[in-house]
C-alpha cells in the first residue's frame, strides 16, 4: 500500500504532516493536520480495517470498523463515476471525520 498521500498537490507522509501540527498558524488549523495525521497512521498500519465515524445525520453519531480495501474500492468507484484521473484535483465539500 502506497504510504503517502498527496494533499494540495503536495505528497505527503504520516510523518512529514505531523510537521504541519507543530508549525500550524491557528488552533483549527493545528486540529485539521492532526486528524489527517491521526487517519494516515492507522490507514498505514498493518490492520485491516481503520476505524471511522457516520455523521449522525440519520440518528447518533456512530464508529464503525471497516476494511480498508472495501474503503479503496468505494474510491476508485467514486473516480470512475466523476471520471476523476491521477493528478486531477477535486474538491470536498464537507468534513473528512465522517462518512
């Protein structure tokens, strides 16, 4: 599995975004690359699932286990609907927390 990520057309790792948290210019900020930072490195462990959370849109928030290959595949089908190739950029209207 590829062990970085790119973010704002930058590659990142685990490791180099934890940087970010140190030198961050405000509390929110500081809370956005903590949680990226938080996620990749479970998303890079050597478990099969990573742990997320629903919105509770629908009723009470809630945290689920789910594989990270059924995660991989809803992507590549999200890229293919949208016809999204590598590098194209695309933009996230809501909080990355949740599903």
């Amino acid at each position: 599995m590829m062990q970085r990520i790119r973010l704002n057309g930058e590659l990142y790792s685990p490791t180099n975004l934890a940087c970010f948290v140190a030198t961050a210019k405000s509390p929110k900020e500081q809370e956005f690359y903590q949680e990226i930072c938080s996620f990749l490195s479970e998303w890079f462990d050597s478990k099969q699932t990573v742990r997320v959370q629903t919105s509770g849109s629908t009723g009470r928030p809630k945290a689920l286990e789910v594989r990270k290959t059924h995660m991989q595949n809803s992507a590549k089908l999200t890229c293919t609907y949208f016809g999204l190739k590598p590098d194209d950029s695309a933009l996230l209207c809501m909080p990355v927390r949740y599903i």
